[in-house]
C-alpha cells in the first residue's frame, strides 16, 4: 500500500479499474475456484463493464458446455501426483525485504534506502536497515529452509553490496556474503535461483538519470557479468528482473515506491524501454559469462484473469482481458511481455499511448527479444471476466464481504493459478515458474506459543490444487515459490504485512514456524500428495499410469 493513497484504497495489483468490484463469482460466495454458469448473463449491479477488446473468433458457439467443469477436475483424486518428481518446491525472498545490515561492509545505498527516510513514504517511517538481519542470520535461515525440505531458494541479489557505486569496482565483501550464502545451501542441498535485481537500485545511477538514460542497460549488463563471474559456477537458474510494472510503475509513475518519481507517461514509457532493454542485455551477459546449463528467466507482477465459467465465450473473454492493454497505467502483461519474448510492442497499448511512445531505433527491439528459458509468474489473484451481451468481455463483480487477504488488493481467487499458466502458455509457448505466490495475514504469537495461520494453509492448498490442475493438463510449470520463507519488509507497508511460513519477532529476530511451515513441509515430503488428502501414490510406486 503507498502512503500517498488513502489506506482503504488499494495500490498494486489492484489499480485495474473495476478490479475491486471485480473477481471471482463462484455459486456460493466462498465456493473459490471458479464455477461454470451461464454466459451472458446480465450484469449485477456495480459491475464494471470492460471496454470493447478487438473481436476475436470464439472457438465454439457461446453457450456450449465445457465437457469438464474445472473444480471436478482440480479436487478429483487422481492416482498420480500430477507434480513431476523434479519438481522445484521453493521459497523466495528479496534482498532488501530480508538482508538488513544496509550501511555494512562497504554496501553502498540504494534508492529504496533513500525512500524509506522519507517522511511518510513508508509504514511508520520503517526501513529495511536492519530487517530480518539475514545478512548475519543466515546461516539459521537456511537450516529452517533444510528442515522444510525445499528443493531451491530464490533470492536475490543486492546490486549495490556487490557494486557500491552501481558500476566500477567491486565490494568483494558484498560477494563474500553471497558465496557464504550459496556454500550453505549447496551443504544443505537446496537449488539457488538468483535474481540480479529486485527493487534495490543504486542510488548513485538514479543520480546520473536511472532508467531514464539509456546507459542503464549496459550498467545492468555490467552488473549481470560481475554477478555471473563470481557465483555463476554454483547458479543455475537466473531472473534478471523483478517485477518491471513495480519498480518503473510504482517507483516512477505513481510515486508509491523507490524512487518516488511522479513522471508523465512519455518519460514513463522510456523508463519502462529502457527496463526491457537492460534485460535484453542482462539476458546476453549472463549467456556469456556462465555455462550453458543455465537457464535464464524474467519475472512479471503477473495481472490474471480467470473465465466467470468454463464456457467457451466466458473463456475466449477473460484471455482477451488478460492480455489487452486498455487503461494508462503499468498493470497489465503484454506491455513488458510481448517486446521481451514477441519483439513487438502490443499493438492496442502503442494505439493508447499514440504520441507520448517513446521514439527508439528499431533495433531496441531486437535487444529486448533474447531468447529466455523461462517466464518468471509472480501469482497473488485473479479478477474474472465473462463475455457480454454484446460479445465483448466484461469483469464480473464481487460479492461484498467475498475473501481478502491482509493486503486490500487480494482477493482468494485460486483459478489464477490454473488459469494465468495456460493463458500464458497458450501465448508465449514458454516453460514458466511460479517465482511467488503468497497470502498476507496479520499473524500474531498465540498464548500457547505458536503462531496459527490456518488461512495460509488454505490459501496455498486452494491455490496449489489449480496448479496441480494445470500440470495435470501438461503444462510445463517447474516449480513454486511461496511468498516468503520469513515474515520481511513488506515495501511501503513496512513491517504490517506477514507473509512468511516463519514468523519473525523483529524485537528479538527470533524465528517461530508458523503452522503453515509443517503444512507446506509435508506437502513437498509427499510431492504434492497431501494436497489430495494423501491418497495418492508417489510417482515411483506408480504403476497404472
Ligand atoms: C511481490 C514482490 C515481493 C513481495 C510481494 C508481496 O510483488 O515481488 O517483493 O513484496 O509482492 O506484495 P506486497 O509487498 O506488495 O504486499
């Protein structure tokens, strides 16, 4: 949530027009995942029409029945995990939200430590200085990630422990701590997966212009190669960004994170180019400076749609509303997907945007458009959509007091976890990841001890049957990430957002698992077994197929 909007207000994900009124209309309120019904039906009051998407063909008449209603099949026991045996079950974290020890060895600033003084720019003046202290801890956090029994950590790197400056020379005491890092989760096993950046921008080079000046992709680049040099002989899997619609949307457009900038949408536009440039060029650094086993990805803040029911039109409605670009703000996926994986800007967003397009050499676009392994899908919710009277798709309302997380822009829409893999699959034709998927709640340490969370477990139960779903329809998800192993520095809201599987006592920095923490341990122990009330066979004792 930013400071500058009122609190009730939802900031992020949220910002589509509609999208509060907007969601999932299951038959029972809190029957989540979505339930087939009619197509066409009227619009309930306070829903927001969307504005006409350009007409696709359906591909059967509307009105005809789906031969299988999604709930039947993602909550069917099966007598196979439909999760493959090398499933990547995972927790993530980013740099500033968990590392602390911000002025420590040679670390230089980054804009998020210059924000977070700001009068009222964050949370009860909070900052990420000292955070979950995982800079010293680090050793503990990895040992609770063992006893979990992740099979990989995501985590990122702070550019500017690794480059004071941003660019020039190395802080070799910044690249101690991620060797230190890495040489505990190789001794317990764990899979690092490395993002270059998330967030934390050198303040230095925000100095000299940041994403606005075009230098940025070779900084980037520069950084990227650095990085690659001195961990790369134990990463494998790489992002090279976080969440572009966050750190240029919100950073610089809206002025409710790091930066702060409010630039109008020609500068803005720039800023985001030359984001997708940087990665271009971050994506060819680190092909050069690592071995060919490396997979490299790019992570979006992904803006999901789920079909009001399986019918066709109600389908074809919510793929078209999920990649249209319609509205000026950062909150859709073409826009930061189809010039890094098509080589193209989306045609109705460059219409929209007309004369405030930035002008650049066509080349730009070949630089953004190196090849990727895979899509980096940062999942939190979904809003539904379904085709209207008129053909066109329209959002469908919520029902008040319908389930939010901690955080306003959250409603529990499990759907999005089937429904944005096989939206984007269908598109992009890429294998994807889940890099993050979480609730907030407002935990607490209860009398006797513990802390329960049964809304998490709930959460990610609902959430990682639609993804069993989806796998079990072939799509080629390798792996989850839950939103995050520790409770951290939630941005602008500070420490008032929980949404680690461990509760972090920030007096004490004292660690408690909280009950999810044995909910989701048993899950990855079973493959995903326990998700269907632990029927199902391992995949190795399987021998029916
Ligand atoms: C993602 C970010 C994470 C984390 C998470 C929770 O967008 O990549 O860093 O913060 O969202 O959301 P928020 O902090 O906005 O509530």
């Amino acid at each position: 949530m930013s400071k500058d909007e009122p609190r009730k207000f939802p900031s992020r994900r949220a910002m589509l027009k509609g999208s509060l009124a907007g969601g999932v209309l299951g038959a029972s309120g809190l029957a989540i995942a979505a339930t087939p019904g009619p197509s066409g039906a009227p619009l309930p009051a306070g829903a927001t029409p969307h504005p006409p998407v350009p007409a696709a063909p359906h591909p059967a008449a509307p009105g005809a029945p789906h031969p299988v209603a999604p709930a039947q099949l993602a909550h069917r026991p099966a007598t196979v995990s439909p999760f493959p045996r090398d499933f990547a079950w995972g927790v993530a974290t980013a740099a500033y939200q968990v590392e602390g020890a911000a002025a420590e060895d040679g670390r230089g600033p980054s804009v998020w430590d210059v924000f977070s003084k700001k009068p009222g720019a964050v949370f009860e003046g909070q900052s990420g200085d000292v955070a979950c202290d995982h800079y010293h801890r680090y050793k503990e956090d990895v040992a609770l990630m063992k006893a979990l029994g992740v099979k990989s950590y995501r985590f990122s790197v702070s550019w500017t422990r690794v480059l004071p400056e941003g660019t020039g020379a190395v802080n070799q005491k910044g690249v101690d701590f991620y060797n230190r890092l890495l040489d505990e989760l190789g001794k317990a096993g764990i899979h690092p997966m490395c993002t270059l950046f998330h967030w934390d921008f050198p303040e230095a080079l925000y100095k000299r212009g940041g994403w606005l000046n075009r230098d940025v992709a070779d900084w980037f680049a520069d950084y990227a190669a650095v990085v690659a040099d001195k961990l790369g002989d134990r990463v494998k899997a790489w992002v090279t960004q976080n969440e572009p619609q966050c750190y240029i949307g919100q950073g610089l457009r809206d002025g409710t994170h790091a930066p702060g900038d409010k630039l109008k949408d020609p500068q803005y536009l720039l800023a985001a180019h030359n984001s997708m440039r940087a990665h271009g060029k971050a994506v060819q650094a680190l092909r050069a400076h690592t071995k060919p086993d490396a997979k490299v990805g790019y992570v979006l803040s992904t803006q999901l749609t789920q079909p009001a029911s399986e019918m066709p039109g109600d389908v074809e409605a919510a793929r078209r509303a999920v990649f249209a670009v319609h509205e000026r703000h950062q909150w859709n996926n073409s826009w930061w997907m189809d010039p890094v994986l098509l080589g193209a800007y989306p045609e109705d967003g460059v219409k929209l945007y007309g004369k405030d397009m930035p002008s650049f050499p066509a080349a730009d676009l070949t630089e953004m458009k190196q090849p990727i392994d895979f899509i980096g899908m940062n999942i939190y919710k979904a809003d539904t959509w379904r085709q209207g009277k008129d053909g066109n798709p329209e959002q469908v309302p919520l029902p008040p007091g319908y389930p939010r997380s901690g955080v306003d822009w959250q409603p529990i829409s499990p759907g999005c976890m089937y429904w944005g893999p096989r939206y984007f699959h269908e598109k992009y034709k890429l294998p994807m990841s889940i890099t993050e998927n979480g609730l907030s709640t407002r935990d607490q340490l209860f009398l006797d001890g513990k802390v329960h969370d049964p809304q998490r477990t709930d959460f990610m139960h609902r959430y990682l049957l639609e993804l069993g779903r989806g796998l079990r329809e072939g799509l080629p998800i390798t792996g989850y990430y839950a939103w995050s192993i520790l409770d951290n520095f939630e941005w602008a809201d500070g420490y008032k957002q929980r949404f680690g599987l461990v509760y972090v006592d920030y007096q004490t920095q004292k660690r408690i698992p909280k009950e999810s923490f044995d909910w989701y341990k048993k899950v990855i122990a079973s493959n995903g077994a326990s998700l269907y009330g632990g029927k199902l066979l391992p995949p190795t004792q399987v021998t029916d197929g």
